[in-house]
C-alpha cells in the first residue's frame, strides 16, 4: 500500500532521538530494525568508514499516529552532510509501483537540484531523490520488484 512518511536527519543522535520517540509513541522499529552505515556495501570511490560512523543509523523506522510512519538517518559532518534549520527534514514518497515512483519523481524533479534518479538498491527497493525548485527534500521508495 503507498503512504507517505517523513524522514529526519540527525548529526550522530538518530538512535537516541527514535528510542525517544518509541518511549512516547510505543510499538516497535519497522522494517529492518535499526540498520547501521557498517552493514552498507562500499560505494565506488567513496572513501571508508571510520569505526565511529559505522556504528550510526543508516535507517531506522517507527509507526507512530495513523498509520503515519516516522524514519530516519544520522548525517554527520565527517560525511560532508551539514545540518541546518530546513534541511533536516525530507518527505518519504513510497508508491506501490515503479511506474507510478518514474511518475512523481519525473514531476517533482522537474527544476530540481540534487537528484539521484531512482534505480535497484542493494536493499532490495527502487529508489531516488531529489530537492524541488523549491527547497523541499523528497525521497522516493518502491518495494515492488522488477518484472
């Protein structure tokens, strides 16, 4: 089923704030758990992980209100991420098709700066990312497999 859910980046607190945010809500992490930046494959000419950043939040989600889903990320500076005010906070698309992701990446992505076009990850989804013309972070995730 599509749904919207909405994506926080932290600078290296993200388990601290999501285990908050379980003490208010309650439930459970979804999806994988808390997944770490260690357990992510090496990308091509990125340089590697300190031990220090391999140990912080590379996913996590928690259901919280309505079916509403909270999800989030650290993005330390160590990593060129600078947090402020605005950028902190991303609008998780997550359709059920890729075709319908191709459609409102393709609309939102118009004029846009900052895009990864979507494609297969190792986590198993489709997705891509963009900053609209303007400002709002945008992510887009679909669990449905190649046919």
């Amino acid at each position: 089923m599509s749904r919207v859910s909405t994506y926080l980046n932290f600078p290296r607190n993200t388990e601290e704030a999501f285990n908050f945010y379980k003490s208010v809500f309650g439930g459970e992490f979804g999806g994988h758990g808390i997944m770490r930046l260690g357990d992510t494959p090496p990308a091509e000419g990125m340089p590697a992980l300190s031990e220090d950043d391999k140990n912080l939040v590379m996913h996590i989600e928690l259901p919280i209100l309505g079916g509403h889903v909270l999800m989030g990320t650290d993005a330390p500076e160590s990593m060129g991420f600078k947090l402020v005010a605005g950028n902190n906070v991303t609008i998780m698309l997550q359709p059920e098709t890729r075709k319908e992701t191709d459609e409102l990446f393709k609309a939102l992505s118009a004029g846009a700066s900052a895009v990864q076009e979507p494609q297969d990850q190792f986590w198993g989804d489709y997705y891509g990312s963009c900053t609209d013309k303007f400002g709002i972070q945008w992510m887009f995730n679909c669990s449905e497999k190649k046919s």
